[in-house]
C-alpha cells in the first residue's frame, strides 16, 4: 500500500507499508510489535440510490460486491495511515469484519498488528 503525504514544509511524499493478512512476512524481518490497529468505517446505504433503482425494478443492495470492495479498499488505506501514525512501516494478520449498524447504516472494521519490519539479506 501506497500511502501519499505533504511534509509540514509543503513538499509532497510516498510510503509504503505493506498490509498482509498472513501473520508473518517471509523475505523481512520483525524489529517490533507496536500493537493492534483498528479502523471502523461507517458507511450509509443510499436511500435515494435505492429509492431510483426501486422505481427502475431494480434493488440497491449495499453488500453488492463492488461496494464491499470499494468500503474494504478505504478501510485497508485508513488501516495503513494508522499503523504509520504509530511508526510501523508492516501490518500483520489484517482482518475484516463487517455488520449492518441500523437501516442505513454499515459499519466496515478492519484490523491487525502494526509492526516495524526490514527486508531480509540474503
């Protein structure tokens, strides 16, 4: 995962902090365990978007396939601006979970350790 930035100086950056569901990460080393991440994402069911496809004969299902991408996508990238706001560079044993939260609610979750990691020499 690419995270981009703007230093306090107004000069542009790139990080990169790899986020694996795996618990380990072979071809690098483990310097720390910084501990869990979390992030919760809470995201509305369109009811307008639901209303137009209702009218088309249609259903708006917000657990559709491309939305749960879309949501785990952002919940990853969020997942990866906290690790590094912790000083990790790695997240290991990343995990989702997600639940309806209301009737126009879903809440997307997504967690695992933050850790500091350096590429093995060979």
């Amino acid at each position: 995962m690419l995270i981009a930035g703007m230093s306090a100086s107004g000069k542009s950056y790139f990080l990169v902090v790899l986020v694996v569901t795996t618990d380990d990460l072979p071809g690098y080393h483990v310097h720390a365990v910084l501990g869990e991440v979390i992030v919760s994402l809470a995201r509305t069911r369109n009811a307008f978007a639901e209303g137009v496809k209702s009218l088309r004969g249609g259903a708006y299902d917000p657990r559709a396939p491309q939305h749960l991408l879309r949501w785990r996508t952002e919940a990853v990238a969020e997942l990866g601006r906290a690790a590094r706001k912790r000083g990790a560079n790695a997240v290991l044993g990343m995990r989702f979970d997600h639940r309806d939260t209301g009737t126009l609610w879903v809440e997307m979750c997504a967690y695992g350790t933050a850790v500091v990691v350096t590429k093995a020499v060979a």
